[in-house]
C-alpha cells in the first residue's frame, strides 16, 4: 500500500564508470566553477589519489585554488575553521570532497561557513537551519559505505564545547557525486567489508522505516542485491574495477534510500556503541543488523520477508514458504556474515569487537536518546536496547 504522503528527493547528478573522474573538469565547468578547494585526508593523498585527480585537470581551464589533506577520521570543528580560512585566503569559489564520511562532512562544513560568512558553526546546527544555497560542493568517495555523496546530513564534532553537532538541510545535498573504481581499490579487505555493511544496514533500515515509500524501496532493494552478490568479491579480490564499481554504486543508491526513509535501532545502538566503545560505524552496522531486524519482526514481518529476494536471490525465495520469508531473510545475513568473518575477521558480536559488557548499560541509555530511533517501526525503550545489547554481545 502507497504512503498516503511522502516526499523523495535527490538532485545530486551521478557519475559513475571507470573512468568517471577524467570527465571532473567539465563537470566543474558546468557548474561554473573556476578555482575549486580539495579537500582530502593523509589516507588519500598517500595512497596517490589526489594524483590521479589533479592530472585531470591539465588545459582545462580550470585552477586548483588549494589542497587541504589533513582531514582526521572524526570531522570537527577545528579543522573545518582552519579549511574556511585557507579557502578565504585562495580565494576559491567552490569544494570537491574526496574521502570517505569524515572528509565529505567536513567539506559540507566548511562550505556552511564560506556561504554564509560565519565562523561559528554551531549557529547553522539542527533541521533545515540553511536558508540558502551553498556554493557548489563536488563529492569523490573513496569508500563505498556512508552514501554522504547523496545525503542531506553532516555531522561535526565541537571539541571546545564538547558536543556533536548534526546538520540536516536540503542545501546539504552535493551537485556532484563521481563514482570512479580507481578511488576505492585501495580500500583493505575489512574495511571494504564494514563500509559495505553499513550500505546493506542503510538499504535494509530505509526499507523497514516507516517513511519508507515506492521511491526509496526501489533504490534499497536494488543496493541490497548489488552489495549481496559483490561484497565477498570486493573483499577477496580488491583490485577487481567491476566489483568495485558495483560497491559504489550500491553505496550511493543506499545512501539515497535513508536520507529519504532515514534509518533506525540499528543505526541508534551503533550511534551509541561507536560514541562510547569507539567501535568503527560499518562494524557495528554489521553486528547490530540481524538483532535489529529480530526486534522489529513483530510490527514489519512482511517487509522483512519481501527483503529475502535481494537478500538470498530468486531461486531461494521461490522455494521458500512465505511464513518463512522473513526467518530466512536474516538466516541469509547471517550466513553473508559468517563468510566475512572467516575472510577478514568482521567482528558478528560486541565481544569480538572488543566492547565490554559492563559498558552495556551506558549504550543503552545512550541508543534511546539518538535521533536515528525516530522511524523505527517498533519503539524502543531502555530495557529493550539492552535485551539487544546483550543478545548481540556474544
Ligand atoms: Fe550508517
């Protein structure tokens, strides 16, 4: 049955192809760009990437304003005043984002603060808080996980004022995302298959959320489909373009999922874990999936059932009784998990992932207060979080 309302957006143009990233400089030129500032991290710059992107830039007329490359892994507000600084100084007119979530978010920053002449961000925190457009922003991922290319979000940590500040806008929507498999080759076997967990928890949540609509179904079903029959693939061969090229692009149609339908406990009890164990976001995706979708069986059984096509294939779905579909549809991610884990050692429960179970409490109260908690078909209250905690502690 239809939404009786609902609202899809996402005007990010998408580029994506082997060579994707040779066709930047008249992509920028259509967006009417002269001096674009690049952002990056260590990460990326060492592993040759700017290269291979500056090189694309020769006769076309356009200048590199200034290269940042020191983007730590948790974005904050620091460094998003010192990037603000240098574009002001270089007089640059737009940002082009290549990293993965921490670098895209701090970009997003950064162009808050050059649009709109600030130097606080904490002003611009909060829902819908930009009343204008930025300048354009151009996002090249180097991971295929957080889907930051095509969502409306960012968060950035205060250091001084020791907060988390989340910026939700429209105007947070890149102009450009580039999908290039020469960007993600580099990724290491377990990262590749944590960032790919976390797209798969995206798919999988903006599916059973209850603003899920036609729209975004579309988007979750085919990322689950595509990260289903690649993931194995991309971690025991990295350097296979294909695989890599079909990682990004289910990333990126995740990525569009939830910041249409948004996310749910899985997301709320990784927020959580992640801020108090430091256990990385596509770590704790993968842990906390199978428990979250156990906890919503009761109100979204049939949504988890139809998941079982993607999730296992055609043949499967077709010879499994339909009482069954949902059952079997976690079966199945368990099963994707078990051969993670024997390939790269992706922790499956807390304990491997080295979190203590004296710390469950703390992540309970903590997972209850997180906004991702919102569009979850099923209400969670403290006591639940922690019958989950502990059922996927070990
Ligand atoms: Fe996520």
């Amino acid at each position: 049955m239809l939404p009786s309302y609902y609202e899809f957006h996402n005007p990010v143009k998408i580029i994506s192809g082997h060579k994707a990233l040779d066709n930047l400089p008249s992509e920028l030129q259509t967006l009417g760009v002269k001096r674009p500032m690049v952002i990056t991290d260590k990460g990326v710059s060492g592993a040759g990437l700017v290269k291979l992107f500056t090189q694309s830039f020769d006769s076309s007329g356009i200048t590199i304003g200034a290269i940042f490359d020191d983007v730590p892994p948790d974005s904050s507000s620091e460094v998003v005043e010192k990037i603000t600084t240098i574009f002001r100084q270089n007089q640059c007119d737009s940002l082009v984002a290549l990293g993965g979530g921490s670098v895209i978010d701090t970009a997003k920053g950064v162009n808050i603060l050059v649009t709109e002449n600030s130097d606080d961000l904490l002003e611009f925190s909060g829902a819908e808080m930009l009343k204008n457009p930025l300048k354009p922003l151009v996002v090249i991922p180097t991971t295929s996980g957080t889907g930051s290319e095509v969502t409306t979000i960012a968060v950035i940590s205060d250091i001084k004022r020791n907060l988390k500040m989340a910026f939700s806008s429209t105007h947070l929507l890149p102009d450009l995302a580039v999908l290039d498999p020469r960007l993600t080759m580099t990724l290491p076997p377990r990262m590749t298959a944590a960032t790919g967990m976390d797209s798969m928890s995206h798919a999988v949540e903006a599916f059973i959320g209850i603003q899920k609509n036609p729209i975004s179904d579309a988007y979750a079903v085919a990322a689950i489909e595509m990260i289903r029959t690649n993931v194995i693939k991309a971690v025991s061969d990295g350097n296979n373009a294909d695989v890599r090229l079909a990682m990004a692009n289910a990333s990126t149609m995740a990525g569009a999922a939830f910041s249409n339908s948004m996310v749910g406990v899985v997301h709320s009890l990784g927020h959580a874990t992640g801020g108090i164990c430091h256990i990385p976001h596509g770590i704790a995706m993968n842990i906390f999936m199978p428990f979250g979708l156990e906890y919503n069986m009761s109100k979204c059984r049939e949504n988890i059932a139809k998941l079982l096509l993607p999730m296992a294939g055609a043949e499967v779905y077709a010879r499994t009784p339909e009482p069954r579909r949902a059952e079997q549809m976690i079966h199945y991610l368990r099963e994707l998990q078990k051969a993670l884990y024997d390939l790269c050692a992706l922790p499956i429960n807390l304990k491997q992932a080295g979190v203590t179970k004296d710390k469950l409490p703390e992540i309970a109260k903590a997972a209850i207060n997180d906004p991702s908690i919102i569009m979850n078909p099923r209400e969670m209250d403290e006591n639940d979080a922690l019958a989950i905690l502990n059922k996927a502690f070990e």
